[in-house]
C-alpha cells in the first residue's frame, strides 16, 4: 500500500514537472499593443489592420533569444512585413485564391509559414504546368489544388513508370497493370510484391 502512494505522488509530480515545462510554450511570440480612437488599449498576436506598422508597441518572448514578455522591442517596418496578413499578399503578389485558402486553413494566423507555403505551392504549380497526361490528371483527383503533392505525385508516378517500362514484363505486369490501370506506383509495388 505505502508503495503505490508513493508511485502515485511520483507520477503526480511527474505530471506537473511536465506541464511547468512546457507551458512556457504558451507565451512564445510577438504580443501586439496598440489604443484605438476610444482610447481602448488592445493586446494581440497579430498586428491590427488597420494600424500602421510604426505606430505599434511589440513586446516579445521570443524562445530563441530569451528575450522578456515585459520588455518592449523596437522593431523596424521592415521586419514586421512577414507578419502582415494575407490579404496583403494577395493584393501585392496576385496570390491565386486556392493556394491562398489552402495555405491559410493549413497555417491559420502563422503568417510567416502562410508565406512560405504560398511561395513553394506557386513554384510547384508553375513545375506542373509543363506536365501533361493521365498521370497529372491522376494526380490533380487525388490532391485537389496542393500543388505541391501534386508536383511530389507526378515526380513519383513518372519515375514508377520508367522503372516499369525499363525492369519489368511478363505475367505479372500484365496482371498488375491490369488490376491498378495508370497507378504506376501501386504497379510498381505489386510487382515487387507478387
């Protein structure tokens, strides 16, 4: 009995050992604090938009750099520009409304990474446009408008039907060719597999 108190206040301690460190977590990021016309002070992770950039208080509790919640941060304009809103890009770079909506439904208000899937689902459908044929129709079914797996699926499908046409023949290509019709990937591995 005394021995399973003891392994119960241990796993209790345990617990709160583990949740004192990681709730640290919560105040990582850019606090935002600026006072409407009403003089209403407001606190926020993301800056207004309605505001001018040079006109906002930043405090910080940046984990990299250990830098203070309590302790206001002088930024320049220029490096809050990453944490501007989308609709900002949207405007400024014509940003295609579906990589617009799957970006901002994938990263929600972390613009940064917004940013930074815009810019690699631009450059992977600009890669697709010089693709043509059953295997990116295939592959647009499966992945809708990403346009980075598709780009990934379309590289994979490509490289699964060389290897087909350049390894494999016989029975078991017919029959595997058979069965997963252009899923030169399923192909492949039913091969290898039969």
């Amino acid at each position: 009995m005394f021995i399973k108190s003891i392994k119960i206040v241990v796993a209790v301690m345990v617990c709160f050992a583990v949740m004192a460190v990681n709730s640290g977590n919560v105040f990582a990021g850019k606090i935002y604090v600026w006072t409407d016309k009403n003089g209403q002070k407001y606190f926020s992770n993301v800056p207004p938009p309605d505001k001018a950039l040079e006109d906002l208080e930043i405090r910080g509790s940046d984990s990299h750099n250990g830098t203070s919640i309590n302790k206001p941060q002088k930024q320049s304009k220029e490096s809050l520009e990453i944490q501007k809103r989308p609709e900002s890009l949207s405007s400024s770079y014509n940003v295609p409304a579906d990589i617009k909506l799957l970006c901002e439904k994938k990263w929600g208000s972390n613009y940064k990474m917004i940013n930074y899937c815009i810019k690699k689902q631009r450059a992977a459908k600009r890669e697709i446009s010089g693709y043509a044929g059953t295997i990116r129709s295939n592959c647009e079914k499966k992945w809708g408008s990403n346009y980075k797996m598709i780009n990934y699926c379309i590289k994979k499908q490509r490289a699964a039907k060389e290897n087909i046409e350049r390894n494999y023949s016989g029975y078991k290509r017919k029959w595997c060719e058979k069965k997963w019709g252009s899923n030169y990937k399923m192909i492949e591995y039913c091969i290898k597999n039969q």
